[in-house]
C-alpha cells in the first residue's frame, strides 16, 4: 500500500487505540489500521496533506490542532452525521468506514473548531454551571432539613448564604446530634459551593476584560461580560458565516420549517447549535425585557415585541437579535453602532399573555339595546 496515494482519511478517536481507513483521490479503499497513541502522530506526518475526517467529541480539538500543524484539513463532524449511517453491529473499523462515508455525503459541515484560549474560557462556563446547580441543590437540601426541624428563620438560600455560624448553632442546638451534623455538612458544602461560584465568576471577568473581542460585544446593550465571553469563546476568528442570520440559525432561533410545495408553515424555533449560548443569549435578552418593565423604556425593536408579542416569544426574538448583531459586528470587525432598532423608546409596561402572538386588547363595549320584534 502506497501511503502517498491517500487523500482522505477515516479516523476513530479513542483513549489508547485508534482506527484509522484509508482513501485515494479516486475513491479506491487503501486499508485500515489500528494505532496506538504513540504512533498515531508519526503515522499522519508520514501522509500526504489529507483531509482527516472524524466525529467531535472529547479530544477533538486536539487533534484538530495537531493535524493542521502537519499541513493536513481536519474535518470534525457532528456524531449525528455518523450515527444515521450505522446499521447493524458496532465496532472501531466500522466506525472509521462511516466517519469517511459521512464526509463524502452532501452537506457535510465541519464543527466548530475552537482555539486553547477559547476552550479555556467555555471550561470556565461550564465550571461555573456545575457549581450553581451543587449551590442551588446543597441549598435546597439544607432548607428542607431546617423546615422538616420546624426552623423557617432563613427563608430563601441567599438569607441562608448569610448566615453566622453562631445564629446556626443558635437554631440546631436543640435538634438530634445526626441532624445537626446533616445540616452542618450541607452548610460547609453551600459555602463552597458559593465561594467556588464566585471565584469563577471573577476568572470569566478577568478573561472578558483581556479580549478585545469580548469587550466589542459587551458593548450591545443588554449584553453582560457572562453573554459577551461566551459569544468570544464560541465564535471562530474569522467568523465562517457570512451574515449574521446564518448565526442566528446555526445556534437554532429561527422558527422550524414544515413548508411543503407554496404552502409556509413555521414552527417552534429549531434548539439547534451550542445550548449553552443559545441559553445565554435567551438570559440576557430576558435581562433586558425585564429592564423595560422597571425603567418603561428600553430598545425599540424589544419595546415593539413586547407590546405585541407574548413575553417568552418577544424575549426570544430580541435574543436572535442580539446573535445576529454580534456575529455581523465581529464578520465586519466593527464596534456597536446604535442603529434605529436599538434606540430608547418608551414602554407602557403592560405584560401580554397571548402565545399566539398579539393581543387583542379588551374594551368594555356596553350590551346593544333589545329591540322589540
């Protein structure tokens, strides 16, 4: 087997061992292998600039990474890409077949590949999520541990947060030793929890006020740094999209389509993408809804959903808003410019309820008069 003939490459990730499928130019099989972790990286050298083909996962960007340092094209596919093809039994070999299938087929998109420093501020995102859910759900645990005592002194998790530890000896001194050390281990681990919380809080602050990138975008209105480095972490440098509607697609806040020959018929906005940017850019864009109703005014486009739509559809559309702006802001490397649709307007501060869009609103019209036959 001749390895200068490959031009297209199937390749397994794995931990140790790795399955890798061969291809000509032409198309023609030219053999699979198993590597190890140790010459998987000699063996790619050896190759003729390729385009490497695998499913993103764990370790991907890694190898992304060292596949384009030997002059190779990395192609990271979505595992859905892969797992529609799979019929039958599973095994590494089949899988590297399908990966190389799966590059061929049309409409093969390559995921997202995200430099160390990005990847290093999402980790900081990710870390922060996990340590708000252990907070919420130590909190949570410990307040039905006081209430299950009859002690209601604290009454939600912030009032608990902040409590001494001479006003919690105070309320336990009373109850059984087990208890008391139950609740005494839950209000360590809350604790922190918190202060775990806050310190990553701090590390993405630090990290927003280092990027320029990140800074543009904190500058949109209703953008906080959390939105802001996220949107910096997420986003490729150049952006791959040409224009900020494709963005605003890929992360899945543009309606579904189920539109069939002349007839258009749009669902529910399609959840596709990065969940973790799509929820917070849905955050801050409620930030802002919310900013509305307690200073009656805000954007004008915002301002305008929010006096026709329902409150989750208007908060929705201003979120696909904020996508759109951002992308095309980093597509044409310019700063913030307040255009007609982010100008202050102001707001009545009536909330709508309709889902289906707007609301009729109801004036009491007097009964007509009965008219005698």
């Amino acid at each position: 087997m001749d390895l200068q003939e490959v031009r297209f490459v199937g390749l397994d990730l794995a931990k140790r061992l790795f399955s890798v499928q061969l291809q000509s130019e032409d198309g023609r099989n030219l053999g699979t292998r198993s590597l190890t972790r140790d010459e998987l990286q000699p063996f790619f050298a050896s190759l003729p600039p390729s385009v490497v083909a695998m499913e993103a996962c764990a370790g991907a960007a890694y190898w992304c990474e060292l596949f384009a340092s030997q002059g190779h094209t990395p192609l990271p596919l979505h595992a859905r890409a892969v797992a529609r093809l799979r019929m039958g039994p599973k095994n590494d070999k089949k899988d590297a077949a399908l990966i190389l299938l799966a590059a061929h087929l049309p409409g093969a998109r390559a995921v997202l590949v995200k430099s160390r420093d990005q990847l290093a501020a999402l980790s900081l995102h990710r870390m922060r999520e996990l340590v708000l859910r252990q907070e919420v759900a130590c909190g949570g645990q410990l307040m039905g541990f006081l209430f299950e005592m009859g002690c209601v002194r604290w009454k939600t998790i912030a009032d608990l947060r902040r409590a001494t530890d001479e006003e919690l000896d105070e309320e336990v001194r009373s109850m059984p030793s087990d208890m008391q050390f139950s609740i005494r281990s839950s209000f360590a681990r809350l604790r922190a929890a918190h202060a775990e919380n806050v310190a990553t809080w701090k590390a993405l602050q630090r990290w927003h006020a280092s990027h320029p990138r990140s800074l543009v975008l904190g500058a949109i209105p209703g953008v906080g740094f959390g939105a802001a480095s996220a949107l910096a972490a997420s986003i490729p440098d150049p952006p791959p999209w040409t224009s900020g509607r494709s963005f605003s697609a890929y992360l899945g806040l543009v309606p579904c389509q189920r539109s069939s020959g002349d007839i258009i018929r749009l669902g529910h906005i399609g959840r596709g993408g990065d969940q973790y940017l799509r929820r917070a850019l849905f955050l801050a864009s409620r930030s802002a809804a919310m900013r509305c109703f307690r200073m009656k005014e805000g954007p004008a486009s915002l301002v305008s959903l929010l006096d026709r739509k329902h409150f989750f559809v208007a908060v929705t559309a201003h979120a696909a808003r904020i996508a759109r702006t951002s992308c095309q802001m980093l597509i044409d490397g310019t700063e913030f410019e307040e255009t007609a649709a982010w100008h202050s307007a102001p707001f009545d501060g009536k909330r709508h309820t309709a889902s289906g869009g707007a609301t009729k609103r109801c004036t009491k019209v007097d009964p007509e008069p009965h008219m005698e036959p």
